[in-house]
C-alpha cells in the first residue's frame, strides 16, 4: 500500500462519495439481500480504502445476524485490481471486529470474486443451487385440521423471526430486521399458523414475467407433515393468477430435505449454482 493510502471505517457523511465511487467502481461484489451496500454504513465493519482523498476500495461485512458476517460489498476503483487492495483491506478491516468471533462467509456471485477468496484463506463451504418450477402442478393434500394460511402483516415479523430461527441452521438466519425489510419488499408473503400460532411463512418477490421463493419456513415441531408443500402450492396459485408461470427458488446443494420438497413440488435443479466461501481465521 502507497503513503498516501489510508484505511478508514465508513460513517454516515461518506454517503454521497461511497454513492459516487459505486456507481463507476470497476469490479463490485453486491450480496444477495434486502439492502443495498449504502444501507449498511454507520454498521461496523465497513471500510474505505481512500487515496489522495479519493475512494479506490470498499469492504464491508457487518454481522446480520449476530455471530455471522456475510461480505455485503466489496469494491474497487477503475484501475484497481481486487488482489493489489484486497490483503490489506482485509487486514485492516478484520483488527475493526468488535468480537473477530463471527463466522465471516460470501456468496460468490461472480468468478473473480469467488478466485480472489480462495487465493486469500477462505474455503468452499458448499454451493447455492438454484432451482425452476416445471410449471405442472403435483397433487397437494388439503391444509391440515386446525391450521390456515393466511397473508403476512408487518405484525408478524417477531413472530416470523422465531420459526426463522429454529428451522435454519445459524448461517442461514435472518434477523427479525432483514425479515422486516423482505416483507416490506416482498411481492406476495404468508403466515402459516396452527391455533393462532405462526408455524411457518414464506416470502416471494416478482417481476412482470417470473417470480422467485425468497424464504420459505416451517418450525421444526411442524416439519414433514406437508405443510411447506401448502406454501409452495399458494404460491403457484397466487401466480398462475396473475399469469406468471416461471417461478425460481435457491436453496443449499445438502440441504436434502429442502430438495425434496422442492422436487416433490415440480422444482428441477438447474445447472446455474454459486459457491459458498468461509474465511479460515
């Protein structure tokens, strides 16, 4: 690193110079999520690596939820090249770790960005494998005695958060704050409730021409007894009606039970996936 390079953490009055250096940065790794890389300044760690006053690179990583720490953004000026910045922007942002306890992990988007973490100490977890709706619809036994489907409501979230919690493994959680937002972005969301009790939900987006199974749910005292195939099936419904017949959702390449339902459902496993990549502290 040059005399004249410094490395900062980003606070809410670099707003319009980060706005600025991502909209003409080179090479950008944006995380899959319901906030954009601005929404996440004034959370730590978020760095800036500035020369002569200007921004040449960016790298943050806030734990959402506690104990873990997805690279939300990472980012480098025209001319710069992610592994000439990367060692010691990575360096320097890891001593600004309130814990340096959280599992720090990426979801690798793009090949360069995936390369460059393997060369710097991260390993290949697993993979994301993203699946498509064959557009037949399989026979779904009727909604058990005692439990409805109804839609979400800001509400719920807490609630939602919950069976959130126990039904995923600590890596795949989202916080009741990311939940708040995927609801508030969501096209078309569900609460699965047994006697008033939420149980299970799903979160879908959508555009003119397709729709996508953002977060679906079931806590786990309610599992196997074909209830998430009662959320999936609202969801053809839902948008079959609006004539919306290409319906995707991700889901980890081991997660067995989750391609089974998937699969049983009419979901064909495309040959489109993305590693998972885990830093080796």
């Amino acid at each position: 690193m040059t005399d004249n390079r410094i490395i900062r953490p980003a606070v809410l009055s670099d707003i319009p110079d980060v706005s600025s250096f991502l909209t003409s940065a080179r090479y950008i790794h944006r995380h899959l999520d319901w906030r954009t890389p601005l929404d996440w300044i004034g959370h730590q760690p978020f760095t800036i690596m500035l020369e002569s006053e200007r921004i040449v690179g960016l790298l943050a990583y806030p734990e959402d939820p506690p104990g873990v720490s997805w690279i939300r953004c990472f980012a480098t000026a025209p001319g710069v090249l992610p592994s000439k910045i990367w060692g010691n922007l990575f360096e320097e942002t890891l001593k600004m770790e309130e814990t340096q306890k959280a599992v720090i992990c990426a979801l690798g988007l793009q090949e360069w960005f995936a390369s460059l973490l393997l060369a710097n100490n991260f390993i290949h977890f697993q993979d994301i494998v993203v699946l498509l709706w064959n557009r037949k619809l399989n026979p779904v036994p009727p909604l058990a005695a005692g439990f409805v489907i109804r839609p979400m409501v800001e509400g719920d979230v807490e609630d939602v958060a919950s069976v959130d919690q126990k039904a995923f493994e600590a890596l795949w959680v989202n916080s009741a704050e990311t939940l708040r937002l995927a609801f508030q972005q969501a096209d078309f969301s569900e609460v699965l409730e047994c006697q008033g009790e939420i149980v299970g939900y799903q979160i879908s987006t959508s555009n003119q021409f397709s729709a996508h199974l953002a977060r679906l749910a079931v806590h786990p005292d309610f599992q196997r007894h074909g209830l998430g195939s009662n959320l999936v099936n609202s969801i053809f419904q839902h948008y079959l009606e609006k004539n919306i017949r290409q319906v995707t959702v991700n889901t980890q390449r081991n997660n067995y039970s989750s391609l089974t339902l998937y699969k049983k459902m009419g979901f064909e496993v495309t040959h489109e996936h993305y590693p998972i990549l885990v830093y080796n502290r």
